[in-house]
C-alpha cells in the first residue's frame, strides 16, 4: 500500500521539513548520538536528525520512499544510513541507538504495534530515549492525517502502560494546525511520548 501511494505522488507526500514534533524536541538531537528512525518515509525526519550532527539509521519498507529520502540527504549534504525492512518481520539490533523515533508510525493495530514497540525498545541502548509521536483518536473526527482505524491511534493511558517499565519524560496529547505535506494538513489531534529506558 505504501509503495503504491509513494509511487502514485510527483513529490514528497509529507513534505522535506522536519516533523514539528522533532523541532519541539530538538533538544534530545544532541551531536555525536546514533539515532534510529522507524518507518522513515521519504527522509524528512532522518536527514534532520542528519543534520543536527547524529549518526542515523534510516528504516522504511517502500522503495519510492528510500529513493526520495536518499535524494533528500544528497541535497542536504548529510549521510544517512538507509535500510529497507519489514519492521515486523526485523531482526532488531540489542541496545544499539541513544535514540529511536518514531513519527507517525500507526499504520498497525494493537497485535502488531506490540511487536512494534518490543522492537523499538530492544533497540533502545540503557539510559536510551524513545520518542513517539502519533494521533489520538479524536483525530478520526478531523482528518486530516493517519490511518482511518481508532485502534491504530494512541491514547495517553494506553502508552503509559506499554512504556510502564520505563520511565516517563513526557506524555501529553493536544491539539494543533499541522501542514506537513499533502499527507498531514490542518488541526489535528496529537500525541507525543519521551521515554528512557531503564540504566
């Protein structure tokens, strides 16, 4: 689905800046960090990260995507580590990224945002942060952005306790005017996790 939705657009879906959830919390993109970015898309939130002097990873399955994204580096001048991979069916590195993101990764539902989740924090180096950002379910009513499926949102209570073993830096849902790209455009309603794992 999403090579075909890549491949049917002229340009970057959603867009070449940086998530505004990145920006809010480009004190965390420290230089010299390695960062892994889950479901990367078309390299917006990885060659940012690139920018600010990590050393990154890239994982995203659609090849039109991977192409885009490595365009995007070139342009920019930064390196980034593309891969593409089933982030259901990876075989997940043990403890090797200060950081591991996640923007706007909910195209699974429970069952599998588990597997997910699993991956992502065995990735996650001790005293290593996850940073998540996704929809509510409120964003059904304006949408604008994300998947149609109120399941595959993400709900404060419900990441407090997939992340109960970790300790909570932030999380907060609201409400904002995103434009990112024709893919997210107008209010929506937000949620945003930053997690460390156990030192």
């Amino acid at each position: 689905m999403w090579e075909e939705r890549y491949s049917a657009a002229e340009d970057y879906v959603f867009g070449t800046a940086p998530a505004l959830f990145l920006t809010d919390h480009a004190d965390y993109l420290k230089p010299g960090l390695s960062a892994l970015a889950v479901a990367d898309g078309e390299g917006r939130n990885s060659v940012y990260m690139a920018e600010r002097g990590l050393t990154v990873t890239a994982l995203e399955f659609a090849p039109t995507a991977i192409a885009r994204a490595r365009t995007l580096a070139a342009e920019r001048n930064v390196s980034v580590d593309f891969q593409q991979s089933d982030i259901l069916r990876r075989d997940w590195e043990a403890d090797a990224y200060d950081l591991v993101v996640g923007v706007f990764i909910q195209f699974v539902g429970p069952d599998d945002r588990k597997t997910q989740f699993d991956g992502m924090k065995h990735s996650t180096k001790p005293g290593g942060l996850i940073l998540l950002h996704g929809y509510t379910p409120k964003q059904l009513e304006f949408g604008t952005g994300g998947p149609p499926f109120g399941e595959n949102m993400y709900t404060e209570d419900q990441l407090r306790a997939d992340f109960s073993d970790w300790e909570i830096l932030e999380c907060r849902a609201y409400e904002r005017e995103v434009q990112e790209g024709r893919g997210h455009s107008g209010m929506s309603a937000l949620i945003d996790l930053v997690a460390q794992k156990p030192g």
